[in-house]
C-alpha cells in the first residue's frame, strides 16, 4: 500500500493540538476521522479536515478508511482504547505515558501481538532530533561508552490549567507520569536502555494541588552509567533561561511573562472553573487552525542534558548538538524544519508502511513507565528498586 497513513485521532485534546500542527503539515499523514465526547470538537474536526467523526473510540476503530490511530485521550482510557483499535486491526500511536501501570502495559502489547498491529509510544521528547542524533554518536563508538547522563528541567507544568484528576497521582496525575515519561525516555535512549536500579525523592509542596510536582532521581545502568535526573514543575526558576530562551516546543521565549502561568490560574477558584480554562486550549475551542501557526527555526527539547562519554561530553540543544572533546568545542548544526515532531511521523509510517520496528515499541514505554513506577516507589519507600521489564537501544 501506497500514499499517505490514513489517521484517525482518538481525543481531540491537549494532547492533539500540540500534536495537530504535525499532522497537518507531513505529507505522509491524512487526517480521515476522529472521536472526541465533545461536539464542539467533532464539528470542529469535521469541517477542517472533511473527515468523520464518532462519539466513541470503539465506532472510530470500526472506520475501515482508518488504518492508524493515534490514542490522545487521558492517560487512564489508554488500555481500552489500544485494545479496541488492535482488536479492529488498527496500527497505534497512544500518547505517553503508556499507561498507568505494568500490568496494563503487558494487556496493550498483547493486544497489538494479537492482532500484528504495530504498537508505538508517544510523542515523548526521545523522538527530538538532537536526542537521536547524540544517541547515533553514542553508538557509533567515536567518544566511547556513555559514563554519567545529567538532566534537570524546571518548568510552570504544575500550574497549568488541570482537570481534577491530573491532580491526583493514583489517576495518573503529577509531573512523574506525564513529564518524567518524557525525561526518562530520554535518558534511556542516551544512556543504553537498560535501566538496573532506581533511587529517588519526590516533592509536594503546595496542598492545593496534592500530586508531585517535583522528583529527584538517581539511576544505574546495567552497563554501568549513571544518570542524574532533576524535575520541577511549580513555575519558579525556568530551564529555558539555559537554552537561550527556547522553549520546550523550539518556539522563542520572553522572559518577561515570568509567572504568567500561576496569574492565570488565579482567575479559577473552584475545581471547575480550572477545568473550563484547560478546554478553552483543547480543539474546538477557538484555537487557530494548524496552518496558520508559524514553524519554529529551531527543534524541541526537555531542558538541560549533558552525556559523559569516555573521550567527550555532548549537549543535545535546540539548535544542533553541542561537542567538547579534550581540546576543542564543536557544534554540530541540525537543520530546521518546517513540520514540528516529524520525527513521530517518520517512525510511525516506517513501521506501518515498510514494517520496520519502531525505536518506541509497546515494551520501550512499558521500560519507561516502569522507571517511573520505581521513582513513585522508591521516594515513598526509602528504598532503592531493582528493575526486570527493561529493554535496549535498537539500532537507529
């Protein structure tokens, strides 16, 4: 089969509009259908693309000009949501986190292995070019086995607008979940995959919203590398002051909106109110249409991250991958482009199309949703968690 992938959206939230600008633009995605509880949104979807839209994931399954779906809806419908596209024979891209625990993970991937259906994870910042493009360095050999991986990122996630239950961490919510997904992602695809054991503490120190907002974590590698990982998200010091005012999505900052997150929120006084100012950014909502938002120049990125290598340390930037060996600092430049996260794009039509195995299979989110499991464990235990469900770097 030929031409584009033929996509269908599993919940036109959040998620899918940060994810609509990419759909719109690669020319290997047609956007034919989509499910979403809210007619707005239908409508919405059903006039800018020409497409059908259905009240429920299981009538969007039985679409047979779908042959992808992409799962966007809250973290807690992912199982059933991936089970119903892989019993109706659909390919599946589900958001991260993968779900909210491991026994969930094993139903997923089953479901997909049933059905030889291509199961993929994301968008997690793992998919960013200057991440990959480090970890083919890594590869290569040229710098020598990663040693020691640092990352920190500080950001205003915990005071963006949240429906209830993003404030509760047995439901999926706090910044582990739905921000460490990306953050481990990362540091396994840079430190080798195979987490062994994980050290952690996590904060929450604001009782208005009861879920982490913060974590520190210490992981071992089987190969022996170390990795270092820092999260906040309660909207003080902001990460991007260290790369050059870009922000997480590529786009340009201005530092002078320092903490126009938390003045927003302000506006909402019951749970409510907070809840309609998260749907005012979901599709439908008035938001402009996909074109005509302005490409970034420069590409995505979570924060500060230096690898240790034997013979070099590397800085995957927003702008290129930055390089410093024993006697001279290189930067290697990436290209901009105008599709944002095309790279989820690239793999999920390689494996749909030429049946090539993705980077980020069912069991490479079920890893990292283990990692994240263990941060939650370790920071309420005290104690340091051993891992089983991890797995290695494919060759990229």
């Amino acid at each position: 089969m030929s031409g584009p992938l033929r996509l269908g959206i599993a919940g036109l939230g959040r998620a899918f509009t940060l994810m609509l600008p990419t759909f719109a633009r690669h020319p290997a995605i047609k956007l034919v259908a989509a499910a979403d509880p809210r007619p707005e949104a239908r409508d919405a979807f059903a006039s800018e693309f020409s497409a059908r839209t259905y009240a429920t994931v299981e009538d969007l399954s039985a679409d047979p000009s779908v042959e992808a779906i992409y799962v966007a809806t809250p973290h807690q419908f992912h199982v059933a949501h991936v089970e119903a596209a892989a019993r109706a024979g659909r390919h599946i891209l589900v958001e991260k986190p993968i779900a909210l625990t491991l026994a969930d993970c094993d139903r997923m991937i089953a479901a997909a292995a049933a059905s030889d259906v291509h199961l993929l994870v994301g968008h997690s910042h793992s998919f960013d070019t200057p991440y990959l493009e480090a970890a083919r360095l890594i590869a290569s050999g040229r710098f020598g086995a990663p040693r020691m991986v640092t990352a920190m990122n500080f950001t205003d996630f915990l005071y963006r607008p949240r429906r209830p239950e993003e404030l509760v961490t047995a439901e999926g919510g706090g910044v582990v979940f739905s921000q460490g997904a990306h953050q481990v992602d990362v540091i396994r695809l840079l430190g080798g995959g195979k987490v062994a054991r994980v050290k952690a503490a996590t904060g929450q120190w604001d009782p208005r919203r009861p879920t982490e907002g913060a974590y520190q974590a210490f992981l071992t590698f089987e190969n022996g590398a170390t990795a270092s990982l820092t999260y906040s998200g309660y909207g003080r010091f902001d990460t991007d002051e260290l790369m050059g005012w870009v922000g997480e999505l590529g786009q340009a900052r201005d530092p002078a909106r320092y903490g126009s997150a938390r003045a927003a929120l302000r506006e909402a006084a019951t749970a409510g109110q907070e809840t309609a100012l998260k749907e005012k950014r979901a599709y439908g909502a008035g938001l402009l249409p996909p074109k005509a938002a302005a490409p970034t120049a420069q590409h995505n990125h979570f924060g500060v991250v230096v690898v240790c290598c034997e013979h070099a340390d590397l800085r995957p930037m927003a702008d290129g991958l930055h390089i410093f060996e024993d006697d001279v600092r290189t930067v290697l430049p990436l290209a901009a482009t105008s599709i944002p996260r095309f790279e989820v794009v690239d793999e999920l039509f390689a494996a749909v199309r030429h049946n090539r195995l993705p980077l980020h299979s069912g069991a490479w989110g079920r890893a990292t949703l283990e990692v994240c499991l263990a941060i939650l464990e370790a920071a309420r235990t005290g104690r340091e968690i051993e891992l089983r469900y991890q797995v290695g770097v494919p060759a990229l």
